[in-house]
C-alpha cells in the first residue's frame, strides 16, 4: 500500500479503521529525502542542498483523550501502547520515533492519538525514512490537537525527538528537507544559521532525469569511519584557528599550514564542496539544470579522493554512468555503502541503467537497484 495518491490515502483510512474499530480523523504524509549535492558539510557548519522524494510515510491518524500514543505499522510488527509523559528509552525500536516525536510535542501542547503508519520508502536506505516517519507523525499531532508550529521550527522539534528518543545524533537536514521542500525545487540549507531557501530543481522539466541507485553495498565501517572524519574536521578547523571549515576563506593559505596530508585532503573537500553547492545553485537559478552533472562529478571526484568515504560500487556507477553519456553523477551519504545519483538526459536514461547493470555483471556483484520515482517533491502535508 501507499503512494500519494488520494486512492492510497483512503486504503490507508481503510486499514486504520480495520485496526482499531473506528475511522482516522485524517492521513497525513511527509517524504524521504536525497542529497543533491553537499556532502560531509552539515557539520562542518556548510551548506547543503537536499530535495523530497516522491517516495514517503503517511499517517492515519485519530486523537485520544488519554495522553497516550498507540501505534501500528504496516511495515512492522505488533502494537505499541505508550504514555505521553515516559522517558526516553524506554520504548525502544521502530515505536521509539513516532513515540518520541509525541514526547517532544507534548511541551507544546499536543494530546494522545492513536496512528497506523504505512510507507513506500525502503528503510536505512539512506533515503531518511527516520525523518519521514517522525515528521509525517509531527504534521499529524499537531494538526489533530490544533497546535501551530513554524514547520522550520518542527524540523528542529523531529531532531529532537531522533537525539533524544532514538539516540541518533542525526543533523537538521533530513527533517528540514521533509518539513520544508516544495515540489519541482531542492532546499538550500545553510547549516550554520538553520536558514533555508527553495531552489529551482525541475529534471523532467529540462528533458533530465535522476536516477537515484542503490549499490546494495553495505555501510559496516561507517560509524568508525564517520567519527574519524568528523575528529579529523575538528582538528584541521582547530590548527586553522576557525569555529567549523566553513570559515576558511583563502583555501590555499590553510593548506600551507597544515602539514599532516590527510588533514590537507579533508580541508580540500570541505572548502570545495560548499563552493559546489553554492556554484549549483547559481546554475539551477540560472536554469542552467545540465551543467549540474559537472559538479556532481567533481563532489565525487573529491569525496573519492580527498575524503576517502567512496567505495568500489560507486565508483564503478559513476565511471560507467558517465561513459553511456550521462552528465555526471555521485556517491551520496556518509559513504562506504549506500547509493548514488546519475543526472542524464532523459533519452539516455534507458542506456545508462543497462550499463551500470552490466559493470555489475561483470563483477558478480550484487545487482543495483533503480528508485522508480525521483521528481523533486512537496514537504510533509496533509492528504485528506
Ligand atoms: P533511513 O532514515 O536512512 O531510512 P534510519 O536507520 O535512520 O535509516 O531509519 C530507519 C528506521 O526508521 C527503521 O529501522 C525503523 O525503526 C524506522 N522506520 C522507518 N520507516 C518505518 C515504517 N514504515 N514503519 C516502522 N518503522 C519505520
Ligand atoms: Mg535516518
């Protein structure tokens, strides 16, 4: 089931009503995200440059009385049944995020409800489905209980919910881009101040497609990895006498002073990837859509090289993507596993998931998996 579809949404009301004896109130949906371009810079205080997928939770949804959240999902089992005013930890599990997003709602006034959640998004796919399912839970909340929030400031309300209640030390992005995307454009985020803008990003529109490419590789050695890099981060801005990288202006002054080659490399990236953000943004307001597959080449170029998070499969996507005649493409993600986005012209498209099909053939790897929906798309909101 799911989809955005008014027909899904009614099947969704249907299951509800199967579930627990009575109708929703309303459904609700909020959508996963892809990074376009801008990676390992949100917690350099850089910029970054996510869009909404098509693809997303929605949420069936009615109040209670009770102060208590009980919630179902199609995509999991059994019911949950939690108070309103628990800790964190002690519902753990999938229910930890809707329950946590409930929690932190509470300080603003919201009371129970009972939800039945389903999803078309896959889960720990890199696609934010955490973000998804906390944000499209929010919308329904706040929406039941007549309660306004800012949605930049919901955003910041689902981190918490994911810091605090899951115990995931997740960034502002992927509940930014849910909350506030709208369709046909990304959402420029500038980590450092929460400010956010909408940028024209329309593919279709331009005769392009996105595709977006699971390499089926697993992420076994992100989280040592990801630390490293972040302490190598902190380090260089330390030597460089700046608050985050975000800070240095003269790009090849800091690197003259640093002398360790690795400290050099991440500096390199960082400073280079919020030039490309910023330098895509000027093309998409320029209209000019195709001259971004350049760029997304070079963050993966530099991702490979001087940060060091690509792995084979990525590299192998974004050789032979480009050798069919796509524009450019990239590794997306903290890296070592996870997918990757090819920008190609539309007629292309066809030729160039057949060669990335083949490379992997040719490897015995694992087969990739194509996202079948990828235009740019609303943030979180109602759907009947
Ligand atoms: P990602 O956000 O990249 O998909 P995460 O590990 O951050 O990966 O979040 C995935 C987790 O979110 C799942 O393990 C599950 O706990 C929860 N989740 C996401 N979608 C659903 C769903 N439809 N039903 C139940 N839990 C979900
Ligand atoms: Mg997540």
């Amino acid at each position: 089931m799911s989809g955005t579809s008014a027909a899904s949404a009614a099947a969704l009301a249907a299951a509800f009503a199967d579930a627990y004896g009575h109708a929703p109130e309303g459904v609700w949906r909020a959508p996963g995200r892809v990074n376009l371009i801008g990676e390992h810079t949100d917690y350099n205080d850089g910029l970054v440059l996510p869009f909404a997928l098509p693809l997303g939770v929605s949420v069936a949804a009615s109040r209670r009385d009770d102060d208590v959240v009980e919630v179902r999902s199609l995509q999991a089992d059994g019911t949950v049944t939690a108070p309103l005013s628990g800790t964190p930890g002690d519902v753990r599990g999938w229910a930890a995020y809707p329950v946590g997003m409930a929690r932190v709602l509470r300080e603003h006034g919201v009371g129970g409800a009972t939800l039945l959640i389903d999803s078309d998004l896959p889960q720990g796919a890199g696609l934010s489905s955490s973000a998804a399912l906390e944000c499209a839970t929010a919308i329904a909340l706040c929406d039941l209980h007549g309660v306004w929030i800012a949605p930049a400031e919901l955003a910041r309300l689902a981190q918490r919910a994911e810091n605090e209640h899951v115990g995931v030390p997740s960034g502002i992005m992927d509940q930014s881009a849910s909350m506030l995307s709208s369709a046909g454009s990304a959402l420029l985020l500038d980590c450092r101040s929460g400010l956010t803008s909408n940028v024209p990003f329309a593919p279709g529109e331009a005769g392009l497609t996105l595709l977006v490419v699971d390499t089926r590789a697993s992420h076994e050695l992100t989280g040592g990895e990801y630390a490293r890099r972040r302490a190598e981060c902190e380090k260089a801005a330390e030597i460089l006498g700046v608050d985050a990288l975000r800070d240095v202006k003269d790009l090849p002054a800091a690197l003259g002073r640093l002398s360790d080659p690795v400290l050099r490399r991440r500096v390199q990236h960082v400073v280079t990837e919020n030039h490309r953000v910023e330098a895509t943004v000027g093309l998409l307001r320029a209209g000019a859509v195709a001259e971004v597959g350049g760029l997304l080449l070079a963050s993966h170029m530099s991702l490979r090289d001087q940060y060091e998070v690509s792995w084979p499969e990525a590299d192998v996507a974004v050789d032979e993507a480009v050798r069919a005649g796509a524009r450019g493409g990239r590794m997306v993600g903290g890296g070592f596993g996870g997918s990757v986005i090819v920008l190609t012209r539309t007629e292309s498209a066809d030729r160039v998931r057949n060669a990335i099909e083949a490379a992997y053939q040719a490897r015995s790897w694992t087969p990739p998996v194509f996202l079948d929906e990828t235009a740019p798309s609303a943030g979180a909101h109602r759907l009947v």
